[in-house]
DNA sequence: TCGAACACGATTGTCCGACAATCTGACAAC
DNA sequence: GTTGTCAGATTGTCGGACAATCGTGTTCGA
C-alpha cells in the first residue's frame, strides 16, 4: 500500500470478510476496518453521486478522475465497476462508464421492486424477530427527531430511506436486503438528479408513523396497503419532477 | 485487443449496453455479440463453478488462472470481482478470491429470498402480460421435454432453475428478475457442490405442472401455497445433502 | 455542392513489469 | 508452550505501454 486517505464507511460490503471478523472468542468485540483503495473510491463516487456533484449523464473519465483521485487508473476502474454493478452508473463498450440516467423506465420498476421487498417485510412482521421490529421503530424515530431538528435535506433522505430498508429488514434475510439497498440506491440517485438545484425534502413522518401504529396493532394488511400507497406517491411525485426537466 | 477466444454467452449483461442494442429500427433482429475479455473469463469461471469442477472453497490464486486462462492478471482479477459480486466467490482482503461454501444458513437464506421474489410473480400472475405467461408455459414444457428425453443432468438442472426464473419474471421487473438471476446462480453453485460426484436430478415435472394449472385456472393463492411447499422441500433437501459432506 | 474516404486526437481495453504490504509456515529463542 | 524472526508466496496498487475503437474535422472526387 502506498498511501492511506480519509477512510470512508460503506452500507455494503461487497462480499469481503475479514478474519478478524468471523471468530466469536474471548475478544468479540474487537474489530480493525480495513478498507482497501478500491472501496474508499467507490465510497467518494458514490457519495459525489447521492449528492447531487456529477450530474446523470455525466461521462466519468478515468484518466482524469484518476488523476484526480490521486489513484492509478486500473484502481479506479475497479472501482467505477462497483458502481456499474450497483446501478449507479452504466457502461458502454469502448465508450466508458457514466453516472447512470434515471428515465421514468427505471423509476417505475425501481419502485415495483422496492414495493415487493418492502411489502415483503411487513407482511412478515408478526413472524420478525423483536430486535428487527425495534429497528424499524428506531429508524422511524432518528427520522423525527430530524425532522424536528430541522436537519439538512441530505440527512432527512437518507433517515428517511433507512426507515424502508429496515421494513426489508423484517424478512431477517441477508440478500433481501441486499438488493433493497441496492434498489434504493438508485433511488437516491434519482432523488439527488431531481433535486439538484431545489432541495425539498417534504416532511412524511406522518405517514410512516401511521404505518407503524398499523403494525403494532397486528393489522399487516392495512400496513401493506398503506405502503403500497405511499409507495406509488412517491414514484408519481418522482415522475412529475423528473418530466420537467 | 490482442486475442480472441471461444465465445460464451451471459445470461446477465453486467449494466453494459451496446449502442447497437438499443434502437429498434428497421433492422431489429440484428445484433451483435460485444464480448469484452473480462465477461469471457468470467463466464469461463461460472462455468466451472457450476459444472462442478471447482470444489467450494478452493482458493483462486491469480497468477496461476490468469496464466491458465491466457490472460493478464488485472483482467482476471475484474473477472474474479465480478464472480463475487454475484455471490458465487468470496474474497477476503489480502487473502485472495475463493469459491464460495454454502452454508446452511446462506442457503436457507437463498431459500428465503427466492420464495419472496417467486411468490411476487406468481401472485402477479393475473396481471401479467400475455407474454410473460407465455414465458412460464415455455419453460415448464422444455423442461418436460428435457425430462421425457433423458437430458444431462446438466440441462435438467438448467431447465428446471429457468421454469423458476420465468415466475418471477411474471413480475415484468427488470430489476426483481436480476435479482433472481444472482439468487438463482447462488442455488445452482450449491447444487453443484451437493452433486459434485453423484448427480441424481429428479423429475419434478409435476409439482410445477401443477402449479401452472392452478395460475392457469386463476387459483393465485393455492400457485402460492403449492410454491411455497415446493421450496421448502427444495431447501430442505439441499440441507440434508449438505449435512453429510 | 455534397457525400464518401481519410487522417487525427481522445479514450477505452488489455497487457506487462514492478514492488510494498500482508499472510503463511517453519524454525529458532526464551 | 509461547514468542520472535525470517523466507516464500500472494495480493493490492502503481506506472507505462499499445492496439482497437470512437468522434470529428478535413480532404477528395464526382
């Protein structure tokens, strides 16, 4: 290794364990990240991306984000692979890769997709185990305590979005949500595009709210069509904004 | 381009796209086949990991596969991280790319997400195109047809994992059916590992004719029951095969 | 004038060689 | 038996190189 830089955290990942990791003996709560080059890249896209920096479209060549990154070329093509894989930004042969272009396509099966993991989650609610239902009212009360606190558009997206994936994470499965992640991560993306210059992040606590009173009740069938509703407004608001641009 | 070899077919274009597949002009059934180095020797490496010539767990050392493989090692190594983006290698930092094992709890876990994402296309089913349903008609029948001729073990456990691909594919979600892709190939390496040396696949032509009958006579929630059987019992027989090893 | 052929710079895909960091296992020292 | 040390193997990352391809502007011939 030649130089270390800022270490970023990343939500996923990909498939790498460490030793240091797997073991469950006296000391169990020690851990060391190792984050190699190649993620902490993957990490600055991905952030430049979410927040609105590279617009969609935009070619990311890699001699000059290289350059720039301060990283050899072939390190930044591992990384931007990651990117592609995650749907945040799309290859062409011989022409390289770019930050991803959300059309109203992909945001209508972006949503179709979310709406299955998610409705997945809450329909298995009475079967989840207590510490993921705990995680979902957590999740639901960072977001309004943020909105409360009137925090930063950035900040209330992500808490909000944080409280979707942990409805997937009632499934208790690893992959589900896995692919929820990466399915709201391109909706992040699209979110960031549309809001590049005006960023009005509407409060919806209330709605969320809602939906977990219904969970808490046991009534996982008003929880799913709640959520199939506030699903589908969402993707209506996202193609409204997204036609007029 | 220094060399070209034999070419394989991905059932996954990893985000590429060609310029020449996206216009649908007068000549909508030409294209042609772009592929890169690196999907070659990927596919190359899925091929043996689902043929069985890789045992789980064995190590990928780069030097020795890339030289194999009549390949730099930078281009094996974008092969090797596609392999574990897709679940079916694991890489552990400084310690290299391996095969992946599964283990009992990765596979009730594909289980687990298979069922979810199956289940959504299979209570899809009225709403779904007439062309996907005509999808999941095709599949069952070549798998029939595969069955009554006698085909590899090989075919067999192709055809039957495609009839599963074609249910979700009932979703008409790009995104929900790549998922499902990488679950699916996940389940056919530990179908691999199980049958590494005696490959028995049992005709399981009529639970899925069954099934079919039941969408086709509208009955979505006893397609979803029969599903949901046929899983289990698919999970657990791979439990039990994988407990004796 | 206009379209085809060509030339040229930019960029990607792939290769090669190099070397520091890290892991592994053996072996010596305490 | 535990700890320290050392050599070999392997990975992570770098830099440079070059053919293939793309985009574009230019030239040439009808």
């Amino acid at each position: 290794m030649r130089e270390q830089e800022a270490p970023g955290k990343s939500l996923s990942d990909n498939g790498r364990m460490h030793p240091a990791e797997r073991s469950t003996n006296a000391f169990g709560g020690l851990s060391l990240e190792h984050s190699s080059t190649v993620d902490r890249v993957a990490d600055e896209l991905r952030r430049a991306v979410f927040e609105g920096e590279l617009e969609s479209g935009t070619p990311l060549r890699e001699v000059a984000l290289a350059e720039s990154l301060g990283v050899s070329r072939q390190t930044l093509r591992e990384g931007l692979a990651l990117l592609v894989a995650e749907g945040l930004a799309t290859r062409e042969p011989n022409r390289g890769v770019s930050v991803a272009r959300p059309d109203p396509d992909s945001v209508r099966d972006v949503s179709r997709a979310r709406t299955v993991l998610e409705t997945a989650g809450v329909r298995h609610w009475p079967n989840a185990s207590e510490e993921a239902r705990q995680a979902v009212r957590r999740a639901l009360a960072e977001y309004e305590r943020a909105v409360a606190a009137g925090a930063t558009y950035q900040e209330l997206n992500q808490r909000h979005l944080a409280i979707h994936l942990s409805l997937v994470g009632l499934t208790e499965s690893p992959r589900l949500v896995a692919m929820a992640e990466s399915v709201v991560a391109e909706l992040r993306l699209a979110l960031a595009q549309i809001d590049r210059v005006r960023r009005n992040a509407q409060d919806q606590a209330g709605s969320h709210r809602h939906l977990l009173d219904l969970l808490e009740s046991s009534d996982v069938d008003g929880a799913a069509t709640e959520l199939a509703a506030h699903l589908g407004g969402a993707e209506a608001a996202i193609l409204e904004r997204l036609d007029l641009d």
